[in-house]
C-alpha cells in the first residue's frame, strides 16, 4: 500500500514539471515587441506648436509613435534637412522651413512651418559712418523694432528717402556738401530722420602716379593676346595701371572706340598699345612690363577721386579733379568700361597656351572694354579758372546706362587729366560701387 501511494506523488512531481516547461516555452506562439505586431512601432508623426511663427520666435516640435507614445527625446529633428539640437528651433531669416524626424530606421512625412515678418511698431536708420565726403557713398541700415522689443534689420524691406526724395536701394552717392537727413518707411511706419553731415573733399599737395594703358584691338588680330597678356602681368604687378581696350572691325567697336584709336593709331597697326596717351609700349609687351610700372612709381601734382554706381537703370558718376601745379588747357576724360565679354578671339601667338580661338570656355575674357564716353573721346576743357595750383574741378554724371552694355554689374569708370597733345598726366577709376579717393 505504501509503494502504491509513493508512486501516486512521484507521477503528480512529473506532471508538474512538465507544465511548468512548456509554459516558460520561448517559441513561436509568444509576440517580441518592436518587429511590429503587439507593441511595436512601425511609423512616426512630428508635429509643431505653430505652424506659422513671426521671426523672432521659436517653434517646439513634438514626435509621436503609431501605438500614440511621445518618443520626441529619442527621435532627431531636421529643419531644412539639417538636425537640430533638442526640440525648440528658432530661424533666423523669414521663409517656409521643411521639417521632418526620423527614430532609428523611421522617417516621418514632411510638415511646413512658415516664418513671417514681425510686426513692426518702430523704425531708425544707422549708418557705419559718423560724417562722409562730398563724392562719398553714404551706406544706411534700417532697423526695425517689434512691440516686445526686439530689433531686426530690415534694410532690404523698407523704402529711404534722402532729403524727401525717395531713393533705389539703401545707397546714395552726395555730390554736394550739406546734411543728408534721411527717413524710413515700412508698413505705415515711418523713422525719425536721421542726419549725416557731408563734408567738404580736400585734395593732397601731392598725388601718386599712375599710368594709363590703351590697347587698339580687335577679336581678329591674331596677334593682339600678345598684349593682353602683358595687361595681366602689369595688372598683378601694381594697382596703378588703369587699362582700356578700344577694339574695332569687331561687334564691340563704338563711336568712342573708332576716335580713340583714330588718335593713339592712327598708322593702323595692330596690335598697338599706348602708355598715357603718348608713349609706344615696347615690343614684346610681355618682356616689358617695367616700362609701364615705373610710369606708375613716384608721385606727381595732378590726380583725380572717382566714384560710381549703377542705380536702376542709370548710371552715377562723381570726378573730381586737383591741380596741386597749374595745368592750363586741361582737358578731362571719362569714359565707361565693361569686362567679363564672352567673344572668339583669334590667337596667332604662344600665348594663353597657343589655344585658337580664344573665349570663355578657354578661360579668356575681353576686359576694360571701352563702351561710352561720358565726355569727348579726347576731353572736355576743364575751365582756366579750376586747372591752377589749389584748384579743383568737379563733374557729375547722371545718365542711362549705355544700350551696348551686356552686363551692368561689369561696368568700371575711368578718368583722366589730359594736357597738351593727349598727354595724360592722371588717371583714376575702378568697378562701380568702388569709391576711389584722390591716389
């Protein structure tokens, strides 16, 4: 009787046993989280706390799982396509941004958040500078304030006006001395004026030389690049040299171009190059750069302030020339330039590597190319009563700017103080928004 009953609790243990394995059983029938079913995140959504926001705020980005739980902490957010740190992002330009997040494999969809101006209760106008020259570029920032205090420059979105007249941009070349008392508007705000004393030019008792080169061209003169580049190299050898090009039996020959090479070759002969309106630039140009830099070494009694820019579609000259030594019958010249001209040059010569033709493509360009002159070709008299020691002479130009222009943003302007016999004894100028004092 008692095997019997050892044998009934032996069979209950083994039964036990048995049912406790199979149910920590790990197979098939159980259900892992994350691959999907159950539990696991398959998707994700980012969300904002505004959609559209006034520059100067900030925006909180929230990210949430397809089974509804917050995973914003283990999720990157990309405005823009680039990761920001933690969930707050605060632009700094208005526009529309792109956001989006991803969480390990998942991205989420796209959302937009749109930055829009501040409302702007109150405006001033800075400026760099504390007075300007009479021929100088004043330069004015606007600047916007919101009602909570918060300054934003705003330049580019308001309208100036310079003593009451309206201007393009936020540049304005003075050409009188007086105050500039400017004002601004955005929005139906309207700034507190603000003045800027232009001062009065004053010239040096001396001035540094300079050297004016003038090239007779054509894009089918095969031995013209020989000239072009000796330009190059006098170019990288001194700032002083101030180059023209005057092409002709080309599309970029002009009235001005003919008369100028009328004067500097009038034998025909190309390609000539003339150094301050009188001096042969010795054969081969290239070898002789020298002839053309010392030109440009030491000072002398005469010189010229220049200053441009494009406004619109007209462009604004401000010459002034100075007489530290009298020059009876001065004349002066002023004439616009345009480079970056994309046009076959024919190329005879071992020079830019022998290519033939010549263009952009082969990294050549036509530079300095004569397109108008604001005077005569060979100068304008300057009166006696401004060409004695201490005097100067001053001219402003305000015209359209020339029809054979190609490209406004390549223009440069260049002056010159012509004596006797086309003689050029100064010569000043450069890119427009450049303002080149007295040399």
């Amino acid at each position: 009787m008692k095997i019997k009953n050892i044998f009934k609790c032996l069979v209950a243990v083994i039964a036990v046993f048995t049912y406790s394995c199979s149910g920590s059983d790990d197979g098939d029938g159980g259900t892992t989280p994350g691959t999907g079913g159950g539990s696991g995140i398959t998707s994700i959504t980012v969300t904002a706390s505004e959609n559209s926001i006034e520059l100067g705020g900030s925006v909180t980005f929230t990210v949430t799982a397809n089974d509804g739980s917050n995973v914003t902490t283990s999720s990157t957010i990309l405005v823009n396509n680039t990761s920001i740190q933690g969930v707050s992002f605060t632009p700094t330009a208005t526009g529309s941004y792109v956001v989006r997040a991803t969480n390990g494999s998942l991205s989420s969809a796209n959302i937009n958040v749109e930055v829009i101006p501040p409302v702007i209760t109150a405006l001033r106008i800075e400026s760099p500078d504390a007075s300007i020259k009479v021929g100088d570029t004043a330069d004015f920032v606007v600047i916007g304030t919101d009602a909570s205090g918060n300054d934003y420059t705003i330049t580019d979105d308001a309208t100036l006006s310079i003593n009451g007249t309206q201007i393009e941009g936020s540049r304005y070349m003075a050409t009188v001395m007086g105050d500039l008392v400017a004002t601004a508007t955005n929005g139906g705000v309207t700034s507190t004026a603000f003045t800027l004393p232009v001062t009065e030019e004053v010239a040096p008792g001396t001035f540094q030389r300079t050297v004016a080169v003038m090239d007779a061209t054509g894009t089918w003169c095969q031995f013209c690049p020989r000239v072009s580049y000796g330009i190059e190299l006098v170019e990288a050898a001194t700032d002083k040299a101030f180059i023209i090009a005057a092409h002709v039996g080309d599309n970029m020959q002009n009235t001005a171009s003919s008369a100028l090479i009328a004067q500097i070759n009038p034998g025909g002969t190309y390609p000539t190059a003339v150094l301050n309106g009188t001096i042969d630039w010795t054969f081969p140009e290239p070898n002789n750069v020298a002839q053309v830099t010392n030109l440009a070494s030491g000072t002398t009694s005469r010189g010229l302030s220049v200053n441009s820019m494009v406004v619109g579609n007209n462009l604004q000259v401000y010459v002034s020339a100075a007489f530290a030594e009298s020059l009876p019958n001065a004349k002066l010249v002023v004439y616009v330039l345009e480079s970056g001209i994309d046009a076959n040059q024919v190329n005879g010569t071992s020079y830019y590597g022998g290519v033939n033709p010549l263009n952009e493509a082969s990294g050549f360009t036509h530079n300095h190319t004569l397109r108008s002159s604001l005077t005569a070709v060979l100068g304008d008299a300057i009166p006696a009563g401004n060409t004695g020691a201490g005097q100067k002479y001053t001219q402003v130009f305000d015209i359209p700017i020339p029809t054979n222009i190609d490209d406004p943003s390549e223009i440069s302007v260049v002056a010159m103080i012509v004596g006797n016999n086309f003689e050029i004894v100064a010569s000043n100028g450069g890119h427009t928004g450049e303002d080149k004092d007295f040399n």
